[in-house]
C-alpha cells in the first residue's frame, strides 16, 4: 500500500506518525472516505468540502484543496484501483498529552485499498445508544469512532452489518456510518441534520436526484416502513431485507430500487458531481 503522509508519497513501512500526535492520543481529527472507481475518486469537490468543515467545526485549520487533490492523485497513480476506498484523514497533529492542542502543524494523510461490491440488501438492528444532536460533535465526521465500534459490534453480534441509533430526543438519527431512508405510505423520508446525523454525500446526492423529504422521524417509523435503505460513500444504495429480526420481504422494495437506479445512473455520468 502507497500512503501520502505529510507531503509525501512512502510505502505502507515507512507510514508512520508521532505517538504524540493528537490524531492519536484524543482523537483530534477529521476523515472522509470516498469510493474509488476505475482509478477515479467519487464526489471528490464534496468530500473535500465536508473535511473543511468537519476540520472548521474542530478548530482545526482545514487542509489546502489543491494539495489535497494532488495526494488523492498520487495515491490513486501508485496504485489503480478498479473499485476501492480512499480515505483522506487531518489531525490536530504534535501536541501535549491531554486535550489541550499545541500550535503545531496538523497530519494530513491519505490512504488507498481495494474494496468488494456490496450486496443489494443487508440486515441492520437498532442499538440502546444515542446521539447527541446537540454536542459540539455533531455533523462532524470525527476520528473519535470509538462508539461507533461499539454499536457495530453488537450489529455484528446479531448478524447484522450496520446499527441504527437515535438522538437524544428519541428520534431516528443515522446508522454507526450511513445515513438512513425510510418509506412510508409510499413517500421517501430521512432524518434532517438537525437530527444531529452526518451530512453523508450519498445522503446529499440521493436528495437532490430523487425529492426525498427530510423528516423527523420517531423510532417507531422503522416499524411501520415499507421499506428502509442506507446510504454511504462505499455502500451507494443499499436495501434492507431484515431489521431487528423484522423481514422486509421483496427488498430492494419498489421505491428503493427505482433510487438505485437512479443513483447508478447518475452517478456513472458524473464523477464529480
């Protein structure tokens, strides 16, 4: 694996940061990941856009686009990948232990390796935990993932691959790394990001191609949907066929499929749309 690590392109060995980095030591960093297709990264201008924010919302300064995209590029060119995952990580970089961050420069690095298509349908559960739509975390894709692991492990537990979480008032939120879709009566609804959910650009482009309504959603909703699918960088579109042990039969369902295709298609036309 060819790694960019602070200005630079190094083998997979020589990847290395600082155990005084605050990336590490607190998780004081920002990602995004992007699907890789035939050697070109999907929705590069959005991501980027995300990971300046995300980087805003932390205090961090936001890393140069242009360099960037020159990363991404060089990464891509050491190592062509017909379907892959590219991750673009900053953090707070050399700091004290402790949460205080020093006024040092940040670590930027990018990352590349080959995925496996997804299936069409998956099984989820939803988990006790929630979200907090009004931390200073919110809508920002942090490194710190530690509760994510522990609520897709117990998804693991129970067969599943993706938990489902509310936020602190009840309502529907996200997945552990997607957003989520439900329908109902026939209608297309997701979570707003006043939910406290990640602003997904999957989630973004399935709203603008498709009229999905942003809605606040109890929990219940996923009990009474025709149909729920989730939405990802490396997922696309992808239905659910079993939720907390409840079948969803037929899935990808009518509304669902009708949003793949339209995914598929236009995204195909546009790399960077």
């Amino acid at each position: 694996m060819t790694v960019w690590l602070n200005g630079k392109l190094v083998g997979e060995d020589a990847a290395r940061v600082s155990v005084f980095d605050h990336g590490l030591t607190v998780g004081d960093g920002v990602f995004t990941t992007l699907k890789v297709v035939d050697g070109r990264p999907f929705a590069l201008t959005r991501h980027l856009d995300r990971l300046a924010a995300s980087a805003r919302g932390l205090g961090l300064p936001a890393p140069d686009a242009d360099e960037t995209r020159r990363a991404c590029a060089a990464v891509l060119d050491a190592r062509p990948l017909a379907l892959g995952r590219l991750r673009i990580t900053l953090t707070g970089g050399l700091s004290p232990l402790g949460a205080d961050r020093a006024a040092a420069d940040t670590t930027l690095l990018v990352t590349a390796a080959p995925i496996e298509p997804r299936p069409a349908a998956t099984a989820a559960v939803t988990v006790p935990w929630t979200r907090n739509e009004r931390g200073a975390l919110a809508g920002i894709k942090c490194t710190s993932y530690a509760e994510n692991v522990v609520a897709l492990a117990r998804a693991r537990e129970q067969g599943a691959t993706e938990a489902l979480l509310a936020n602190t008032a009840g309502a529907l939120c996200e997945g552990t790394a997607t957003n989520v879709f439900a329908v109902l009566d026939g209608e297309l609804h997701t979570p707003p990001l006043a939910s406290g959910c990640l602003p997904g650009i999957t989630r973004a482009l399935v709203l603008e191609w498709t009229g999905a309504r942003e809605t606040d959603l109890p929990m219940d909703a996923l009990d009474r949907a025709d149909e729920v699918f989730l939405t990802s960088s490396l997922r696309d579109v992808q239905a659910l066929h079993t939720l907390d042990g409840r079948q969803l039969p037929g899935a990808p369902g009518p509304v669902t499929a009708e949003v793949m295709r339209v995914f598929a298609e236009r995204s195909a036309a546009d790399i960077d749309p």
